[in-house]
C-alpha cells in the first residue's frame, strides 16, 4: 500500500469518526478515497486491523454508551441519534460489543469518580470485540 493510499483511507476514518450519525456506507466511502468498495474495505482492514463498517459501529457504539450514561434519552432516541436506523441491529450489535443491553447499560449505576484524561477515558471505554485485548497500543 503506497503513502497516498494509507492518507486517502485515514480521511475516510477521520469522516467516520467525525460524521459518525450521518448515513455514511462503504460505496461512497470508497468512491471519496478513490478506491472500489472492495479494494477499499480491504485496504482498511489491512491498515486498521477492522472493516469500516466495524469501525463506524464501534464509534457509533462509543458515543451511544455516553449518552446511555446521561439517562435522558430513551434507547431508540440514543440509536437514532448515533446514525444507526434500525433498533434490533443496533441493540444486537451493542450487546455483542458491550456485553449487555443497551436498556441494561442505561439502568446501571455508572461511576462519576475522578476526571481522567479523554484520552484514557477513549481507551477504557471503546467497546472490546470478543478475544480482543484492551490496550493503548490498539490503533
């Protein structure tokens, strides 16, 4: 993979990790990187270690646990708020991630501690894949 490669596919990244709640897909995406679709998500997984459609949801995932944790949104209002359009997908997929339900995560008691740095906070809070480990070296 050459230079302009790898730079065309982190602003892809960066889109998603901006425009999390837009309805992004993969074909226009790849049409931004100029890049087909396939040869694309295989680029990106071969960068990042993840297909971009794992990469959204697991933002999309991120950012509905913080607004799960505020408790003034309802679980469907947090799953359209993140950009996903159907229920079912998101409360499966923040379950297989979470390893609970998003109305489950909602109802628990969330620690308010001590401030720590966003950056840790980012690392401690990211959802795990299965068999997967959590360490600051993961990007």
């Amino acid at each position: 993979m050459n230079r302009d490669d790898l730079v065309r596919l982190r602003r892809a990244r960066d889109r998603m990790d901006r425009d999390f709640a837009e309805p992004l897909d993969v074909p226009a995406l790849a049409r931004e990187a100029l890049m087909s679709p396939g040869h694309f998500s295989r680029s990106f997984r071969a960068a990042f270690g993840e297909t971009p459609y794992s990469h959204l949801m697991t933002r999309r995932i991120e950012r509905a646990k913080a607004l799960l944790r505020r408790g003034d949104l309802t679980v469907t209002e947090v799953c359209f708020a993140v950009g996903c359009t159907s229920l079912g997908s998101f409360s499966s997929r923040f379950t297989e991630l979470v390893g609970e339900t998003p109305s489950a995560y909602r109802a628990r008691t969330h620690a308010t501690g001590a401030a720590i740095p966003p950056c840790v906070a980012k690392i401690l809070t990211r959802p795990v894949r299965n068999g997967e480990a959590r360490t600051a070296s993961r990007r």
